[in-house]
C-alpha cells in the first residue's frame, strides 16, 4: 500500500533515478516503475509532450494509487516546422532506433541553411489528491551534418547546445550534459516545487 510519503518517477532508468533521488526533500521515497510493480508499457497516445506526460502521470497514480511523475522530451526544429517533436522517439518508424532517426533528420534538412532547433522537456506531476501540475525546461541548440560523439543517447550526437562549447550532447559527460539539458531544467522546477511544499 503505497504511503504519502512515496513518490514514483515514471521510468526505471537507474541513473535518472540516481540523480533526482538525493535532489528530493528529506522523507520523500523515490521509487522506480519497478518498485510499485509495474512492468506494462505506459500509454503514450496524446500529440503534445504535455499530453503524453499528463497521461503517463495519472495512469500510474490511478492504476498503482501512488503519486508520480513523468516526462516527455521531444526535438524541435525550425525548418521543419518544429518536428519531429512529440514524434522524437519514433520519427523514422516504430522500431524507435535512434541510428534512423538521426540518418532521417540530417536527410531532411539537407541544403537547409537554418539549423536551429531545441529539446523541450515537460514533466507531469500527478498528486493524490488528483491535481496536475506541469513543468518544463528547453535547451536551444543547432543540428549539424554528422554526428560526433559516443554518449548520450537519442539526437545527442548531431545537437550542439547553443550555450556549449561547441560539442555536441554526445561528446560532453553525463555531468556536464545535466547542467544545460532541457530534462534538468524541468525536473529542477518539479523539485523546487516539491522543496517547497
């Protein structure tokens, strides 16, 4: 039976919960999808980042009774009109290989002049008591020709933050990714949220 003083992260990747769990105000459990059982893919149906981390938030709450949070990250580009977006994870096909994704992004914008783009984070807190609360963080960055870099994951190797060095996500540490990245930013309010409850 879950106690008020539990809070799920909806992921079991361990580093991410590594991270955020000494973040957390002192009493607060951080547990894993693990932790409270669930091993079924959350549904991820909506067409906003918003949308998919509301509904995986609040799945979680009304299936396992315990408070969670969840988050959406999607690469925004602006000659593309701002996708592939929502549609990050699985812009090449349903096989959601990050390889093909980046082969068709740096395809799509071949002979584009204007790179630009941003990671946009939203994470999705959904209380006992029913409320939602929502947080976001973004990181504006440029795509470039060939990725470089082994780190990271996902579109990391081709985005170079614009506030960087001039490396991509992929060739800094996980260190130094955290400090900049769209996802820290986000869950950085979440936890100024949680601190100050």
């Amino acid at each position: 039976m879950p106690t008020p003083n539990q809070l799920c992260f909806a992921s079991n990747n361990a580093h991410k919960l590594d991270e955020i769990r000494p973040l957390l105000p002192p009493g607060l459990t951080l547990l894993s999808l693990a932790d409270i059982g669930c091993a079924e893919e959350l549904p991820e149906t909506q067409d906003t980042l918003e949308g998919n981390a509301r509904q995986k938030a609040e799945y979680v709450l009304q299936h396992y009774g315990v408070a969670c949070f969840a988050d959406d990250t999607g690469l925004e580009v602006s000659a593309l009109n701002g996708e592939p977006g929502v549609y990050s994870a699985r812009y090449a096909g349903p096989q959601r290989r990050a390889e093909d994704n980046v082969a068709k992004l740096v395809q799509e914008l071949h002979g584009a002049t204007d790179r630009s783009a941003r990671f946009r984070t939203v994470v999705a807190l959904a209380q006992a008591d029913g409320t939602v609360h929502e947080f976001d963080g973004e990181v504006a960055g440029t795509i470039i020709k060939e990725g470089r870099g082994a780190g990271g994951f996902g579109y990391d190797p081709v985005f170079v933050p614009t506030e960087g060095d001039g490396r991509t996500f992929a060739e800094m540490s996980g260190t130094e990714k955290n400090r900049i990245s769209h996802r820290a930013r986000a869950v950085s309010k979440l936890l100024a949220y949680l601190n100050a409850g």
